[in-house]
C-alpha cells in the first residue's frame, strides 16, 4: 500500500494557509516514516529486565562479575581454567596505561609510610605485621624496575559475563564460574546493583562503566593474555570442525604437509561419508581437483549437484580405462618410461 500525502507539489503552495497545510502533511510524513522498520529493530531484543543482580534480554539471562582480589605470585598461562571453562563466557579486559613519574611519587610517599610503621612497631616492641613487610619489599623493587625502566604501570579493569536459558542454570553456572575462580585465587562480586552497566563495561564497545582497577606492572599484565590455550588453525586451508577444549576452529590444508594421506576410522553411522564429502566440498572451493572412487553410487547425487562429471564403468557401458595410456601432465620425475 502506498500513500499520497501530497497533494500538491512544493512549488505550487503559494497562500500561507497552503504553506502551513503542507508543512503539516510534512510533518505526518516523517512521523509515519520514522515508525518504520529498521536495522536496530531486527537486531535488538524484544524487551530487556534489569534486575538487582542479573539482566534478562529477550529469552536469555546475564549476570556479570568484577575480579576484586589476584593472587600475589602469578604465571603464565595461569587464567587457562577459567578462558577454557566448559560453557559460554564472555571475559572482558580493560587496560589503562599510567604515567610512571605520578606513580613513582605515590610509591615514594608509600613506603616512607610503611617504613615508619614498621620503624614505630620496632621501638614500641611490638611484633612487625608480616604483610607491611612484604608489602614494603615489592614496593621497593617495583620502584627500582618503574625507575630504571624495565616495568611499566597499568591499571587493569576484569570482568565475567556468564549467559544462561534460565536463572536458575545461571545460579548453578555462576556457582561454578565462582568455584574455578576462587581455585586461581581470584576474589570474584557480583555487581549489585550495576547489572545493567556491568553489562555494557563487558561489550565490546570499549566502554567501562563500572571502573573496578587492579594496579599491574607490565610482567603481571603479560600473563593475562587470554589467547594461550593450545590451536589447531593454519593460515589457510578446510575447516574441520570445532576444537572441544576452547571452542576454537580447527582449519588446515593437508595439501601443504610432508604427506597428505589421510585415513577416516569410525563406527557405522558416526558421519564418515558425510566428513568426507564435506571435506571434498570445501576443498574445491581452492581448486582442488578430486576424483571419488564409488563402487555404491554414494556420490551420484552431489557430483550432479555440483556440476560434475560422474563416470559409470562396468562391461555394458562404453567407458574403458586404459591401462597402457600415460598422462598427458607431465611432472619432473613422474610419467617417465
């Protein structure tokens, strides 16, 4: 259906009430026009509900949490149980590099500050609080690394944002993400409260609206780098399928390794015909050229899909192979008498 309204044309409106009439058939016009549907009406949910501590968007649930506590001595590759956790999470990192000389003053005034507790503790008797120590000894030695230019300063921001089809798997999935969690010890809260802009800190839109920081030095930093578990991606080649232990695709081309033989082994009815047929699909995608040996007739029906050529040998049919005909391709070191 469409509507005309105008009735006139812009040039022809000459009385003011003319002119007020057509600003008025405007002004419908693109009211009526901006109801109409657009790219984020497809895209976005049909409704949102932000509760206290999780937000439901359309049929899925959220609930995000904010790292408050690290352990003191971390390695790498040491957040492997968490990225490679057995159900969908979405990990958000922020970075914040500071200005050493500002830091370098706080550090200063820092450990005159905790030099005099434990000087005061000293004279008083008292026995030394075990944690200012310790606290003063990494102080000093990330003064002389930030001074001598080996370590740099940042401010980290980590957020877990845990999906679920219900609240009552979020609950468990949480329990969980809250038990790996505490076993890397790392202090996890939820955000109370501030769902809705844990939420969009944990987007990947570069926003951080709930600002929990961690102070790391650049070493400390390093070993936070989420892509250490193990791959099976080449630069090129099929995709495969789908790695079980992080999610991650499997692609390679065979075509480049030192032999390219391969062998599939499965019970009846685990998919082997369908891998393989699969596998020659999007092999020809790069041009590959392949040639099925199918004694059942298995691959009749995609050859005649793809527009290929299926030859059918037996005694009844015209086709003969040649045993005695050589190749018409010649290779370096193939095809010689």
């Amino acid at each position: 259906m469409k509507w005309n309204l105008f009735s006139k044309n812009k040039n022809q409106a000459s009385t003011p009430e003319e002119i007020e009439n057509q600003k008025t058939r405007e002004k419908v016009a693109n009211y009526l026009g901006g109801g109409m549907v657009a790219v984020k009406d497809v895209i976005a949910p049909p409704a949102m509900e932000i509760d206290f501590d999780y937000v439901k968007s359309g049929g899925t649930y959220f609930r995000t949490l904010f790292v408050a506590g690290y352990p003191r001595f971390i390695g790498a590759n040491w957040l492997a149980p968490l990225i490679n956790f057995d159900h969908t999470l979405d990990i958000s990192f922020h970075y914040y590099p500071a200005e050493t000389k500002g830091i370098l003053d706080d550090l200063r005034r820092k450990i005159a500050e905790m030099a005099a507790t434990i000087e005061s503790d000293l004279q008083a008797g008292r026995v030394l609080d075990p944690a200012i120590r310790t606290a003063l000894e990494d102080a000093s030695e990330l003064q002389e690394q930030l001074a001598t230019g080996i370590e740099r300063f940042f401010q980290l921001a980590f957020y877990i944002k845990i999906p679920a089809t219900s609240l009552e798997e979020l609950d468990y999935i949480t329990k969980q993400v809250e038990a790996v969690a505490g076993s890397l010890l790392l202090i996890t809260k939820h955000a109370t409260l501030q769902q809705e802009a844990a939420l969009q800190s944990a987007l990947p839109i570069f926003v951080d609206k709930l600002y929990v920081i961690r102070n790391m030095d650049t070493t400390s930093l390093a070993t936070t780098f989420p892509f250490t578990s193990s791959e099976l991606t080449a630069n090129e080649g099929v995709l495969y399928g789908i790695n079980e232990h992080n999610g991650s695709l499997v692609i390679f081309d065979r075509f480049t390794l030192e032999n390219a033989n391969s062998v599939v082994f499965a019970k009846s009815g685990a998919g082997k015909s369908y891998m393989v047929k699969l596998e020659a699909l999007r092999a020809l995608i790069f041009g590959t050229e392949i040639i099925v040996i199918d004694p059942e007739d298995e691959y009749k029906d995609l050859v005649t899909t793809i527009g290929g050529e299926y030859i059918n040998f037996s005694q009844n049919r015209p086709s003969r192979i040649n045993p005695f005909d050589l190749s018409g391709v010649y290779e370096e070191g193939e095809n010689e008498l």
